[in-house]
C-alpha cells in the first residue's frame, strides 16, 4: 500500500538516520553484556549477584504476599478467558491493592517497589492470567509513568503520578496502521497552536487504549519558526474531544487484552504536556524500552515454571509401557530442557533486574537480550508442554473440564506466549537493535571508514584511529583466562559439579565473538548490516553466552546462601551443556549457511516465478486492503472506549 497523503516518504538510509539519532549514543556506565561482544567477559560487573537493600526486600514480599492472596481468591483465569476480558472488578480490587504503581515512587502514592519485585508481581499475576500482565506492564513499564519518572518535569509528576498510582490506566501510543519498527514515516501530527498542540492521526495496536484514562502519544510536530519539530511525546487525557476508540482488536492470544485502534481528530494537547522537549520522543520511548522490556521475560519466566510444573505432574502421573512417560527419554530430554532453561530464564530476569536496581551499569543490551532469550525460549518451553501433554496439550482448558479431567491451559498458554515474540520489538528488530549496539564501538572509530558520503580527509583520520584502537584491542582476542585450566575456581566448589569449565568456555566464546565480528566487518564493511542473517546469529551466541553466566553466577549465589545450592549447581551444569551445543551450531552457521541461495529464493517468489507452487488451495481470507487506511479526519465509527471507574 502506498503512502498517506500526510505520511512522510523518506529512503532507506533517512529512516536508519532518525533510528540513528533516537539512540542512546554515550555509555557512562560500563556493561557486562557491552564487553562480551567485544570480546572481554567481564565477570567483576555480575559477581557476586547484587542483592535487593533488606527494607526494598521486605516490602517486595509483602506486596507479593498481598497479590498472591489477591489471585488466588478474586481472579477467576477460566472467565477472563471465556469472556475475552478483565472483569471490572478485578481491575478495580488491582487499584485498591496498588498494583497500578508498583514502580511509582512512596511520595506520588505509589508502592515503590523495585525492578526485581516488579517483575517478580508480573511473573505473579501473568501466571494467572497474561492478559492481567499485560495490563499492568503496559501500563507501567511503557505507559505515562516511567517515562514521567525519566524525562517528565516536577508539575507533570505532581499532576499525573498520583492518578496513575492508583486510579488510572495509562497506554502508548507509537505504532500506526503503516508505522511499525520505522517510525521514520510516522504521520500522526502534532501542530503547534498557541499554548496547545492539535493532534491529527490514527493510532494501531494501543494496549490499554480501549480502556485507558491517560496515553503517552509519539506525533510528529512540524518544523516551523520557534519549533524544532522532530517525532514528540505528550500525555493526552483519553478522554478528550476528538479521541475515538474504533475498534477493540481480538488476537490469537491474551483474550483479555483491550488493546485497539485510537483516531485523533483536532484533539487539542496543552504545550505543558508535552515530555522533553521536541524532537525527542522517540529517544524518550527506546530509553524508557531499556529496563521497560525487562516486564516481558519476567512473564515469560514466570510462565515457564508454571509449565515446568505441569510437565512435573502430568509425566510422573501419565504411564506408557509400564512406566511414567518422563522416564521415557524421548520425553525425560523435553523435561531436562525445560527444567534447566526455567532455572537461566529467572536467573537472566533477576540479574538484570538487579542490576537496574543497582544503577551503576549501563543495562540497555542486557535488557534487550533479556527479552529476546525469553520470549524465544519460553515459546519453546509451552511448546515441549503441549507435546508432552499430546492430544491433551491441544485441548482446551474447558474442554478437558467438561469431560472430567483438569482444566490444563496448555494451549492457552502456547497462544498467550506467541505475542512475546513480536511485543516491544520483534525478534528480527531484536537481533538488529543488539547488533548494532554490539558494534557500536568498531562504528566509533572505524565508522567514517565505510560511510560513503564521508570525505577522504574523514576517511584518513578514521582509519588512523581505528589502527590505534585495533592495535590495543586485537592481540587481547588471542588469549585469555578460558585457556587456563583452574580460572573461575570459585565455581567448582567442594561437593559440587564443575561450573568454571563453562565460565572458561564462555570467556573463550566471547573472544572468538569479537574475531568473527571483526571479520565480518572487515569482509563486508558497508554491507554488514544487509547480512541480517549473520547479525542475529552474532546476537543468539551473545544471548547464549550471557544466559550460561547469568545461570553459573545465580547457581554459586544460591549456594552461598544456602538456598537449593546444589540442585541449582545442577541445573546450571545441564543448561551450559545444553546451551553450549546451540552455541556450536550457531558459530557454525556464521559462515556455513544458506543466506545467498535464500534471498535468490525471496526474489523469485516476490517477482512471481514460483506460483505455481500456490496452486490447489483456497484462500479464504478474502478482498479488502492489507494495511486498512489511516487518512486523517473525523471519526465515522463508534466510540468503543470505556474507562474503568
């Protein structure tokens, strides 16, 4: 579909240059995951495990005491699937517990909990029921609080933060109906006038928006005199004149979700609104994304234990061939998987988790790897659940009730979980936003050296820096630790199995990540970032590579404080195992795969040369347009919001 009459036409290279300027450029903090891509594994930055403050602790297990007590008596998991939404009075029993400002501060009325015990609310809940998850993280790690508390003045705190603690639901608004990952082309409309900003535009995909009271709306205000202009975030009241919810959009999964379709029509915004100054909302938005995608794995791990959970019971009680079926290998190596990749989801989650609490490292790729690894893995693990429970697995919950057997959701689960993929950034904007944060420091001294439109005085003192920088850092990727017999000691405790041969093995990993990294780059300069394929498995070996040290450094915590030390030594032992096969194989990949045949392939089906191969079936999804039309004006549709009160 062609561009809007109002939409922006911009080229491939303007679009990467409003990505480019939207990111975060400095690192003021060191990273752990920063300087694994590069090669140095820095296990000073993650060990010990930092530990919550003993009073955030015991709030943190009051709340989650509350909570529990709250889902297990007023959310009913079988409604809110059936029905296809969140009763109101459970939203409403969430406001009065205060789980709407868990990450808001004491003095705005909020719970003020930390990152570690939010996530570990949203684990909580989301194992109840997702769609109640993904309410709140919506609400709280993307919508109108956390990028008040970043970026917001005093007035807008004082204003809004008190509401959304405790009676409001708040929603972002980016995405539009041809607006994704490339916000470059974004037509939504935000034109000064007066004191006010008047808002033209149609919103896709708003979670929250159907039932939302406040919204954090990204427009593009117009360069003009006294304006910047640039993409700008505002707080807009939902409720205001020219605001319509036209549609409540239904999906595969999270049935409960309100998420829909808002249209803007001269809806008036006052200037004090507004967040930052202009031109930096999307710069507010991927900011406020660094530790906000942190909500995601939470609810992935917490998922995965129920799964774990379920797998326990129904394999030990299912019997084929005169034993449990987990005693079966073909369905005990499923279960293995499932139980040590469970232990490295939460240990990534609470790691990172902490290591947001703690403020003094840069976590933005932790984060980003967080969400990508648990999203992925947590898919597979609900998958190995529903193959496990077979013909069961497929059924639905009510199904299986009626017939007299356990309402297991399994397949409500695998539905739910599918979203997590593509939420917040899908898998492939993953592995493209990590990569290029993973190079960030070769584009910082070798960069000018590949960018056409530099000259060749720019080019000759890149590459005069980039030899100084090269000379340092190169000879370092030869050895290393990981080649010395006893680095790590500390993990391979008396009594316990050996973890420091799977720290060598990462601190060697990690060496030969920068290598191919750095030959990549030497091989391909200018095209690097066209080889989309060998980016994401750069970024899967890093993901890997920081899941084992997460899981290695969760496992010595837990044993020095005597908690489950050995059974997680154990499982920590069988997900490196594990993890350094797909590690093996990715490497592998890098250099042996089926890239260039692919992309001949795409061009032939795009250009029509293999339809042929489309023939016999039926397509009964029908005419109508593939991206339904945004033009700006005045709705024509029913207003289907409806604000909880």
């Amino acid at each position: 579909m062609s561009a809007s009459p109002t939409q922006p036409r911009v080229t491939e290279r303007e679009a990467r240059q409003v990505a480019e300027a939207a990111r975060e450029q400095d690192w003021r903090k060191p990273s752990f995951a920063k300087e694994l891509f590069l090669g140095r594994f820095r296990l000073d930055l993650i060990h010990p495990h930092p530990m919550p403050a003993d009073e955030d602790a015991q709030r943190g297990e009051q709340f989650l005491a509350k909570l529990r007590d709250f889902c297990e008596t007023k959310v009913d998991p079988v409604l809110i699937e059936r029905e296809a939404r969140i009763p109101d009075s459970v939203i409403d029993g969430l406001k009065e517990l205060g789980a709407l400002g868990m990450k808001i501060d004491t003095k705005y009325g909020g719970l003020g909990l930390t990152q570690v015990y939010y996530n570990k609310a949203l684990a909580l809940v989301g194992s109840v029921s997702p769609a109640i998850g993904a309410l709140l993280s919506a609400h709280q790690s993307i919508g109108v609080p956390q990028p008040l508390k970043m970026f917001g003045t005093q007035q807008q705190k004082d204003t809004f933060l008190p509401r959304c603690a405790r009676t409001d639901i708040t929603a972002f608004l980016l995405t539009e109906p041809d607006v994704g990952s490339d916000p470059a082309r974004l037509a939504t409309t935000a034109v000064p006038d007066g004191d006010d900003y008047v808002l033209d535009g149609v919103k896709l995909w708003t979670t929250n928006g159907v039932v939302a009271d406040l919204l954090v709306v990204m427009a593009r205000v117009p360069r003009s005199e006294g304006h910047k202009g640039g993409i700008t975030a505002f707080v807009v009241e939902a409720a205001s004149e020219g605001i319509t919810v036209e549609n409540r959009n239904a999906f595969m999964g999270l049935r409960g979700l309100e998420n829909g379709v808002t249209r803007f029509h001269q809806v008036r915004v006052p200037a004090a609104n507004r967040i930052g100054p202009e031109g930096s909302g999307l710069k507010i938005a991927l900011t406020t994304l660094n530790t906000g995608r942190l909500s995601l794995p939470a609810v992935c791990a917490g998922t995965s234990k129920w799964c774990l959970k379920i797998a326990r019971e129904w394999s030990g009680a299912r019997e084929q061939w005169g034993k449990p079926v987990a005693l079966h290998e073909a369905v005990g190596s499923k279960i293995s998987f499932m139980a040590a990749t469970t232990f490295a989801l939460e240990a990534v989650v609470d790691l990172s988790s902490q290591m947001a609490d703690e403020n003094r490292n840069d976590i933005r790729i932790e984060a980003a790897l967080a969400k990508l690894y648990g999203s992925e893995m947590s898919w597979l693990i609900a998958d190995e659940l529903v193959q496990i429970r077979g013909g069961r697995g497929y059924e639905t919950a009510e199904s299986l009730r009626a017939r007299g057997e356990r309402g297991v959701p399994a397949e409500q689960m695998l539905r739910d979980l599918r979203i997590n993929r593509i939420f917040e950034g899908s898998t492939e904007i993953m592995h493209l936003l990590i990569a290029r944060e993973a190079v960030d420091a070769h584009l910082s001294v070798a960069g000018d050296l590949i960018d056409p439109d530099k000259s060749l005085a720019d080019k000759a003192k890149a590459g005069a820096n980039a030899g100084v920088f090269y000379a340092k850092w190169l000879p370092k990727l030869v050895a290393g630790p990981g080649r010395l017999p006893r680095a790590y000691g500390d993990f391979h405790p008396e009594g316990h199995v050996d973890l420091s041969g799977h720290l060598r093995h990462v601190e060697r990993s990690a060496r030969k990540l920068a290598r191919s990294t750095f030959y990549a780059m030497s091989r391909w300069q200018g095209r690097m970032e066209t080889k989309q394929g060998f980016l994401g498995r750069i970024v899967d070996i890093g993901a890997e590579l920081f899941a084992m040290s997460a899981a290695c450094v969760r496992a010595e915590h837990l044993r020095a404080t005597g908690d489950h030390g050995r059974e997680a030594y154990q499982l920590a032992d069988v997900f490196c195992r594990q993890s350094r096969i797909r590690v093996d194989e990715l490497f592998a990949r890098l250099w042996t795969n089926t890239d260039d045949i692919d992309r001949k392939v795409v061009k032939g089906v795009l250009s029509g040369t293999y339809t042929w191969l489309e023939q016999g079936v039926i397509d009964p999804s029908g005419d109508g347009p593939w991206i339904a039309d945004a033009t700006p004006g005045p709705s024509e549709r029913e207003n289907v919001h409806r604000p909880i009160r």
